[in-house]
C-alpha cells in the first residue's frame, strides 16, 4: 500500500499507477497538478514519487512532442545548395545536423562552432575579419587609394597650369 505524498489516503501501487496513466491518457497537461483520487480530498499527488522513471521520461517526451507539433519553430538551414527545413523539438541542443546533406550547424547563429557559445564564435570572426582587412585590404587599403588619387590629381593640376604658362 502506498500512502498519498500530501494527504491521508491509502492505495495500492498498480491501482495508483492506473489511475495516473488514465488521467494522462485523458488530458496529459493535468498532469502536473494531479489531484488525489478520493473525491472528498484536495490534496495533490506528487508523481515523481509514484511511477517509474522510464514512464515519466515517455510523458516528458510526450509533452515535448505536443508543445513543438503545436506551435513548431522553423529552421531554415544555412547552406546554399541544401534547400531543407528543420523543426526545432525544443531540446535545447544548438548543434543540429541536417537530414539531407549531414551537415553540422548552430541553429542560433547558423555557423558551426564546438566548443563555443555563439558569442565567443562571433567575436573571433571579427577578430579574423579585421586581421584580415588589416593585413590584406579593406579599409586601410582604401585609404592609400584615396591618397594617392588625391596626389595624381594635385600632380594633373600643376601640370595643366605649366602648360598654361608657356608649355
């Protein structure tokens, strides 16, 4: 016999068990708040107590399962020559691999980084971009460009004021 985790009342464990999985089968939301079977009582019965941990996984899954057919998040994948759509299951994994071309990518950020939050991931790229823009162009190389037009066009106008003068 088993005794209520917050009331008085007694009960076998297969006919507790029965009640909570004919309750879940009928509305599995009410699980969470599950109220003692005695009709008279108000107290609410704790089901982590009371079924296996197996069956519980199943419901969580379950739950899971209704929240994204419900209200599903689309992921559009970041790759060009893969055309998939992913639904996200909600189970907090950022790292997801595409089902037509086995990919790897974060879905928050759309890049793969392991090992990284998607903030460090983005501030080393632009680490590397303004490395790279440094050293190889970008901006700093535009700025010679601008510098050396500007020369060009001071050299066109003295020599267009000598040929002016008697050239």
């Amino acid at each position: 016999m088993m005794r209520g985790t917050n009331c008085i009342h007694r009960y076998s464990e297969e006919s507790i068990q029965n009640y909570i999985g004919k309750k879940i089968n009928k509305d599995i939301n009410e699980m969470v708040s599950m109220k003692c079977p005695a009709s008279d009582c108000n107290g609410i019965l704790v089901i982590d107590s009371i079924m296996l941990v197996d069956f519980l996984m199943r419901v969580r899954d379950a739950i899971q399962l209704m929240e994204v057919l419900a209200s599903p998040i689309v992921i559009d994948y970041p790759f060009m020559d893969c055309m998939g759509t992913l639904v996200d299951d909600l189970r907090e994994y950022p790292i997801r691999e595409c089902p037509e071309c086995w990919r790897l990518f974060c879905v928050n950020c759309k890049y793969l980084h392991l090992g990284m939050t998607c903030d460090n991931h983005q501030f080393s790229r632009q680490l590397n971009l303004f490395y790279w823009q440094h050293h190889y162009g970008g901006c700093h190389d535009e700025l010679k460009v601008d510098e050396v037009d500007e020369e060009d066009d001071e050299d066109d106008d003295q020599e267009g004021e000598e040929e002016e003068r008697g050239g």
